[in-house]
C-alpha cells in the first residue's frame, strides 16, 4: 500500500509538471500567431520570418520535452537485458559521447582505476553515466580549473559509484528537486531538464539508487549510485568521501 501511495504521488507530480511545462511553448506559439497575422498584414516580411522562426523553436522544444517524456515513461516497462559489463568500458564509452561540452569546457576528467565488473543493462548504464558525466561538464560554473572524478567503491555485496565534479555545487534544499521533471539549477544552461530523472529511474530499476551530495554553491557535486556486483570481486578502491552508508 505503501508502495502504491508512492507511486500514485509520483504520478500527480509528473502530470501536473507535464501540463505546466508544456504550455510554455504553447503559449510561445500562440502569441507569435498573433504576431504573424499583423505582420502578414503589413507586408513585413523580416518580421514574419522572425516570427516563423520562433515558431519554430517552440515546436522544436516541445518535441525534445514530449521525447524526454516517452523515454522516461518507457522505463521500468521494458524488458532489461542485463550481463556482466566492465564499467570500465561503459565510462570511457560515456566519455566519448560526452567529449563535446567536455572539451569545450576544458574539463579534466580523471577515471579512478580499477572500476569493477557489474550486471547491467549495458545500454541504459550507458545513458546514467552519459548524463551524470554530461550534467557535471554543464554545470561547471565559473571554475577556472574544472575537474571531474570518476569511481567506485566496494560497498558489502554491492558497489558505490560516483561521478564527483568542482563545479557549481548544490544547497541542501535542491538536492531532491534536482531529479525532478524539467528541474534545472541554472535556467541557460542546455537541455530539457529530464537527464538526471532518467539516470535515476533506470537505477532504481537496477535495484540500486541515486543521490547527490555536495557542501553548497560553489563546492562542487558528487552523484553517487549503488549497483550489484555479479562476482562478488574485491578489489582496491579509493573511498568516496562524503558517501551515504
């Protein structure tokens, strides 16, 4: 019952940030409607082109909202293929998805070896660590040396992994809102606000589960998530300082 009242509350959250977020390029294009007719009106022809063009970028932000929306909704509905992966493998994958913003922000990243062996489905592990590598990059901040640490840590039948940045930081009071739909810490920053709900939910369907710590504004942020370790290997790992029992 417990479990249901949860998810239930899940649910009303979801739809009415749905409905909420969704008007915004609604009422975007509405208003440039009205534009356009007086624009047509008058012959302006730059304007009108103007107007066409956020048009445009209205229907472009509702579609990247409505397939953020149906990928998450798949989630925890389709069958996983999950096996033996080397997170290893799955990291330096992930970087290489993400070496665009990392570059671009002159980002050091260091990879903390040796990273274990975990069952999971490669695919969606994939889309966590590519989000949680792509969401540090992005909310850098004004860092003049930024830094992004990557690792894990045995933690009794399971494993600790984190993603650890010296960007922006978060206050305690976001720290639960930053998973939320279409939450965003810095309103310029890219993206629909969806990737960190995504990387969550696809965890919690692993069984494990994900959270963030950080010591405030400007004190940087870790992203810790827990996984199963299929072959009960030990192995010698630095300790995530700051990680949750």
């Amino acid at each position: 019952i417990a479990r249901l009242e949860a998810q239930n509350a899940e649910l009303e959250r979801f739809v009415y940030t749905v409905s909420h977020d969704l008007k915004t390029p609604l009422i975007t294009m509405q208003g440039f409607l009205g534009a356009l007719r007086e624009d047509l009106s008058i012959r302006d022809q730059q304007s009108v082109e103007d107007d066409i063009a956020r048009m445009e970028g209205a229907t472009e932000t509702m579609s990247g909202l409505l397939r953020d929306l149906l990928e998450l909704s798949r989630i925890g509905r389709l069958a996983y293929s999950t096996r033996d992966v080397s997170l290893e493998e799955l990291v330096q994958k992930a970087l290489e998805l993400t070496a665009g913003p990392i570059a671009q922000r002159n980002v050091h990243v260091d990879v903390l070896l040796p990273l274990p062996t975990v069952s999971v489905d490669p695919h969606r592990m994939l889309e966590v660590l590519q989000n949680l590598i792509d969401n540090a990059a992005k909310y850098m901040g004004r860092q003049a040396e930024p830094r992004i640490e990557i690792g894990a840590e045995q933690r009794g039948d399971g494993w600790v992994c984190f993603v650890r940045d010296n960007g922006m930081g978060i206050e305690p009071r976001y720290k639960e809102k930053v998973f939320g739909l279409f939450e965003q810490l810095d309103p310029r920053a890219e993206g629909s606000g969806v990737g960190l709900a995504l990387a969550k939910r696809i965890v919690e369907v692993h069984g494990g589960r994900l959270w963030v710590e950080s010591a405030g504004l400007g004190q940087g942020s870790t992203f810790f998530f827990t996984l199963q370790n299929p072959s009960n290997e030990v192995a010698t790992h630095r300790t995530p300082q700051g990680s949750e029992p």
